[in-house]
C-alpha cells in the first residue's frame, strides 16, 4: 500500500490550484494550506481570498495566512503540524531556513520552467521574450537560495509561435499538478537522487514591468511579436495612436525586410494593421483603445483612417 504522507501545501494563485486539488484527491493528507493574506479586489475593493485559499475551504482544508515567518507562534505553529512534506507552488513569501528544515521529506518547489533556466518571478513571460522553443516544469528540493535546489522530475512544453503568456501559463499551470504526482513516488522512497543544477548555466526571471510594455518599432518584428505574446494577459503590450495609448492584443510578424521609417502603417485593411518594424513588420489583429473594448483591426478600422500614421 502507497505510503499516506501529511503535507502542508503552500500557495496563492490560479496557478497553484491543480496541484492543490490533485493532492487533495491523493491518498496523501493535506493537513494545512498557507497562502498569502486576504487582498482587496475589484471596484469595491472588497477583501478577497486566494485562488488557493478558495479551494482549501472547498475541501475543508485548514488555512494558515501569515504575513511572514519572522514571529516565533508563526514558526511554531507550523512545526506542530508534524508535517512529512511541504509543497510550495507560487507562495510569494521567503521561506526561512526553519520552515525548509521543518518537514520530515523537506520542502519541495513547483516552479514553470526548466531549471536552471529561468529562475525567478517571471520564467513563463521571460521564456517566450527570449524565444525559448520550450518551457516545462521543474519540481526542485528547497533551499535558501532563488530556485537553486536539486531537481526531482521535468516535464517538458514546446513554446508554439503562437502561444502568449497566458496560453503557456495554463498549459503549464495543468502540467504542474501531473508532475508533482509523478515525483512524489519517488520522493518518498528516496530511489531516486535529484540532480544539482548547473548554476552556470542559470538566468534570471526578473519581475514583470509595466514600463516593459512599450513597444520600440526600432526593433525587428520578431522580437515585437514576442513581446506582444508574452505580455498577453498581462501588462499587455502598448503603443501611442494620436497622443494616447493603444494596447496591442494580438499581432503576426511579417516578413523581414528593413524599413527607414519604424511605427509607421504601411498597410490597414480588414485582416490586419501592419506597422514597419526595423527589421520585418507586424501585422496588428486585435487591439484597444482606452476605456473601450478589446477589438478586431477590421473594427478599429471603421472609426479610424491610419493611412500614414505613424505609432510610437
């Protein structure tokens, strides 16, 4: 018979909660979840719980929300759980060496990418700004330094020419839940010795910037094209149309000619608004205005005339 562990899971997004759910319908016992505090949201700014916290009180899970770890009844509190095994997921709170030590298994990580690329708090948007043809997921032993533990199990994506960030998100947000039930097995019975990482071979994935949204037409088509995925959902890719912003939703790179007047439209019709690039153009599909909706080029085309418009 498997052997029944008692784990704390540690999380706070969307995208932590299949592996959530995954182990709450395991023969292991969640014995508590921690997740970060209660924030505001929306237009009334009502205090909301986590994606996380929501799915532990689905199943009756307690839940445990410490600001940090720096107070002696938070440190103790958690070690009374007597758990064998944490699992951390996009927590957002630093783990001090105490907690690392006090499972009997230790603390392992779910992180989305394919270690030791991309450690940090951004490996999904950084892979596909820097043209990664793959992503994955890594579960990883804990320790104190920035995602630089042994590593359990990968399971590799391929980063399609498509795919925006959030598309990747998703994808890997599934992936996750699968690979922390493949590794668990083999954590338990200790068969199998995780591999050290490479730390030559690591790079950093740097908190994403709103100001990093802006597009320079003074770089090729490809990179734009990018960077227009990566940041779909979120910050959203923007250029300037007559003085104000405009969000670029969806795009296609075009060709790969040079052109000497970078952000100007060279071409608006129904399928597309294509805006020369340095290298390469690209083909705008959907896009939005300030307080308006997202919409299709065709759309945006019927309120505006963009012949010799220059974006930027």
């Amino acid at each position: 018979m498997p052997q029944q562990l008692r784990i704390i899971y540690a999380g706070t997004p969307d995208f932590a909660t299949p592996a959530l759910r995954a182990l709450a319908d395991s023969e292991h016992r969640v014995v508590a979840v921690y997740t970060q505090p209660d924030r505001p949201a929306g237009r009334g700014r009502k205090l909301t719980p986590s994606p996380v916290k929501q799915v532990a009180l689905e199943r009756g899970i307690e839940v445990v929300q410490p600001q940090n770890f720096k107070q002696e009844a938070d440190l103790a509190r958690l070690e009374a759980f007597g758990a064998d095994l944490m699992v951390v997921a996009a927590y957002g709170l630093i783990l001090p060496q105490r907690v690392l030590d006090a499972p009997r298994l230790g603390c392992i990580n779910l992180h989305a990418s394919l270690l030791p690329r991309w450690r940090g708090a951004a490996p999904i948007q950084r892979a596909i700004l820097a043209g990664d043809t793959e992503s994955g997921i890594t579960i990883m032993g804990m320790e104190l330094g920035l995602d630089t533990g042994p590593m359990h199990l990968k399971l590799a994506t391929p980063i399609g020419p498509e795919d925006t960030g959030g598309a990747l998100h998703d994808r890997l947000m599934a992936m996750g839940a699968e690979a922390l039930m493949q590794a668990l097995p083999a954590l338990i019975d200790g068969r199998v010795e995780p591999e050290p990482q490479d730390d030559a071979l690591a790079t950093y994935a740097k908190k994403l910037d709103k100001a990093e949204a802006a597009l320079d037409w003074g770089r090729s088509a490809l990179e734009l094209d990018r960077q227009v995925r990566a940041f779909n959902p979120w910050p959203v890719a923007q250029t300037r149309f007559r003085g104000e912003p405009l969000r670029i939703w969806e795009a296609q790179p075009i060709g790969a000619v040079a052109h000497d007047h970078p952000g100007q439209v060279l071409r608006a019709e129904r399928d597309g608004i294509e805006v020369a690039c340095k290298q390469g153009a690209l083909r705008i599909r959907t896009l939005q205005q300030p307080g308006k909706r997202a919409m299709s080029a065709a759309d945006f085309l019927n309120a505006h005339d963009l012949e010799g418009v220059q974006l930027g």
